[in-house]
C-alpha cells in the first residue's frame, strides 16, 4: 500500500542492507534515514521497509542497466532516466530496458538531462531519495571529434541536475566521475587526495569540471555528495566501443586487432559485478562532517568526498589481450599503433578509502571477467 512517498512492502533477506525495524502492518512514523552500514553480503530476517526512490540516469547504459538490476533486488523503486542517444547500438539500450521494464519496480524516463526543466519536474514529482548520476556522454577518443557533446551531456547535463536537487534534496547524491580525471598523474596508484589538475582529454576535463561543480553545490546548499571515478570497467552488455567488445568482436570475426602504444600499457580492469557492488555499499556511507581516516578525500568545507572504484590491480595491457585469446580459443593478429591523443599509459586505483567507509573489495579476476564476457558475447551474438 501507499505510504506518502514510497510503497510498504514486505521485503525478506535483503543482502547488505540494515532495514529500519518497525512492527509488522505498522505505518512508519517518519521516513527512515539511509543509516552507515558495512558491506556484507550476508542475509537477515526479514523486514518491514518503506519502498524508497532512487533516481538512476543513464539507466539503459552499461553500469545503468546492473545497478538499476541490484537497487530494485535491494528493495529500491528506481526511477530510470536515459535519452536513449545512438553513440552506439541503441538495440542494445533497448533490450536493457526491456529487461529492466518487467519488473513493476522501475519506472522507465526517456529524456535528455539537459532539457530544461526536465529534471526538476521529475524531482518535484518523484522526490527521490537517493540519486546516482551515471548519464555522460562518454570516451575519450570520440571527445577529440565531438566535443560539443560533451559540454551538452557531461556539463549542461549535471547542471539540471544539480539544480533539480538543490530544489528537492536528495538524501545522498552519488555522481559518476572517471579515473581519467587523474590526468598526467604518474604517482601509482592514484589517490583521491592527490592533486588532479591535468587532464589529458576533453572528456575527462568535463568529467572533472562535474565535480567542482558538485562540490559547490554540495557546500552553498548542503546536498551530500560522493563522487566515485571509475576504473575500466568491463563486463556483459558492455559498450561496444570498449577494448574488450572491439577486441573479442575482432578476434572471433579472425579480423587484426589495433593495439596502442606498441601495447606499452595497464589498466585497473574492474568488473561489472565489482563496481555495482561497490556502488551499493556507499550508498550508506553518506559524507558528514568526520573523516574516517587520513586518506579520506573529504571536503573541510562540504558534504562531500571523491572516492575511487577499481579492481585496485593493474593489469598489462597484452595480458588482458591474452585472456581474451585464450576465452576465444584462437589468437590474435595484432597490429601495433604510436599511443593515441589523450590516453595515458597506466591507471591504477587505491581502493584503501572505499575499504575504510564500506570494507568492499573487488573479488572477480580478470581472466574470470574476461571468460565471462566472451561467454555472454558468443550467446548474444551466436557465434
């Protein structure tokens, strides 16, 4: 039944989450507060839990498309908001949503974020508790030919956003950023505390301009924020544009495959399953005023803190080339190429910040991603 703004439902074992008690049938007084909690994949008795809103963008992409998946299993309602743009496949968009469509927990946006007002009429009408920002136009080739795209997606964008929440505010904002905001960094691993201030590509540049701009906001209006930066994330229903989709669409087609800088690089792969895990146990970790430890990326004068999700190991580039191989049971035909405008060498994430607020760690190794995906990409496609 309706309970003001959410659904009282009667959820049992939710894993890693510590509901509010409340007796069974009673009507909560007031609307809980998401409380600090350590992620564990552990169950529990069941509870009784008013069905809290969590605003996803970009919830047809990639990361979307899994962590919409994990909230709804969480007990969330997620209101899901994509524009559905043809950077790549959008069947592949299509067919997320579908998925996510069948259950009567999503509610499907199809929208820009940049067009005035949408956002603040969604808030208005949704009041969600909790939102987790990954919509961007992303890639950080494509940014050298298209950049106006991104200044409309990654700036404009946030923008309505963050003006739609300064209006209606959310109980913990959580927004996409990137590991390569660390620029031309050389200082392994990468540390949220470090200075990042060189950005190599545009793309990251606005990646990085979204979180100054979230930090104002989180300062002049009091919104809590976390900014997490993402390492290479790979996976099922990835994007096609990704080195592991290019490469094992090229191998299993026997095409060559381009590899960049002679293959002189590392990465921090990070699974899919890794990173929504990760997600989900910062949802709880909302930023106060109390650093957790000496490497908390915490603003002295915010409601705010960028925090790094990665696999927290870097892996050589022809390494994870060579998993691929052997997923598809046949070698490759590797054509060497100079390193590309804008990319780095090497990422890697230290994940020492996320451990302190969560205790998550990332548990699947590349060559069982890899597998993985090979798996899903031979079933998908039929081949």
């Amino acid at each position: 039944r309706r309970t003001g703004a959410g659904l009282l439902l009667w959820v049992p074992n939710i894993p890693g989450v510590n509901w509010p008690q409340a007796k069974r049938g009673q009507r909560p007084r007031k609307r809980p507060r998401i409380r600090a909690l350590r992620f564990d994949r552990g169950g529990g008795a069941g509870h009784q839990v008013l069905m809290k809103t969590a605003l996803v963008t970009g919830s047809a992409g990639f990361i979307g498309y899994f962590l919409s998946t994990r909230l709804m299993e969480l007990g969330w309602r997620v209101l899901g908001l994509d524009a559905f743009s043809d950077y790549y496949d959008v069947r592949l968009k299509e067919r997320r949503q579908g998925m996510l469509s069948q259950s009567g927990q999503f509610v499907p946006v199809r929208a820009r974020l940049e067009e005035p007002g949408r956002l603040m009429a969604l808030f208005e009408d949704y009041r969600p508790e909790l939102v987790i920002h990954l919509a961007a136009q992303a890639g950080v080739r494509y940014s050298i030919d298209n950049p106006r795209s991104y200044v409309e997606s990654n700036l404009v964008g946030t923008f309505e956003l963050l003006e739609a929440a300064r209006a209606f505010p959310p109980e913990h904002m959580l927004l996409a950023s990137t590991s390569s905001a660390y620029g031309a960094n050389t200082e392994m691993p990468y540390r949220e505390v470090q200075k990042a201030d060189h950005q190599m590509s545009f793309y990251a540049a606005t990646k990085k301009a979204t979180e100054n701009m979230a930090h104002s906001y989180a300062h002049l209006y009091g919104l809590p924020t976390t900014m997490f930066r993402f390492f290479t994330v790979y996976g099922p229903w990835g994007r096609p544009d990704m080195a592991h989709f290019k490469f094992t669409r090229a191998i299993l087609n026997g095409e060559p495959i381009d590899v960049y800088n002679h293959g002189k690089m590392s990465r921090d792969f990070t699974y899919i399953d890794d990173l929504v895990d990760g997600i989900c146990a910062l949802i709880a970790a909302v930023p106060g005023d109390a650093s957790v430890s000496e490497r908390d990326s915490l603003s002295p004068v915010a409601p705010f803190r960028v925090v790094n999700i990665g696999a927290s190991t870097p892996t050589p580039l022809m390494d994870f080339i060579e998993a691929i191989e052997a997923a598809c049971g046949r070698e490759a035909e590797k054509v060497m190429h100079p390193m590309q405008p804008g990319d780095v060498p090497a990422t890697w994430a230290d994940t020492g910040l996320i451990e302190d607020l969560t205790g998550f760690r990332a548990r699947v190794p590349v060559r069982e991603g890899v597998q993985r995906f090979v798996n899903w990409y031979r079933d998908y496609y039929q081949v």
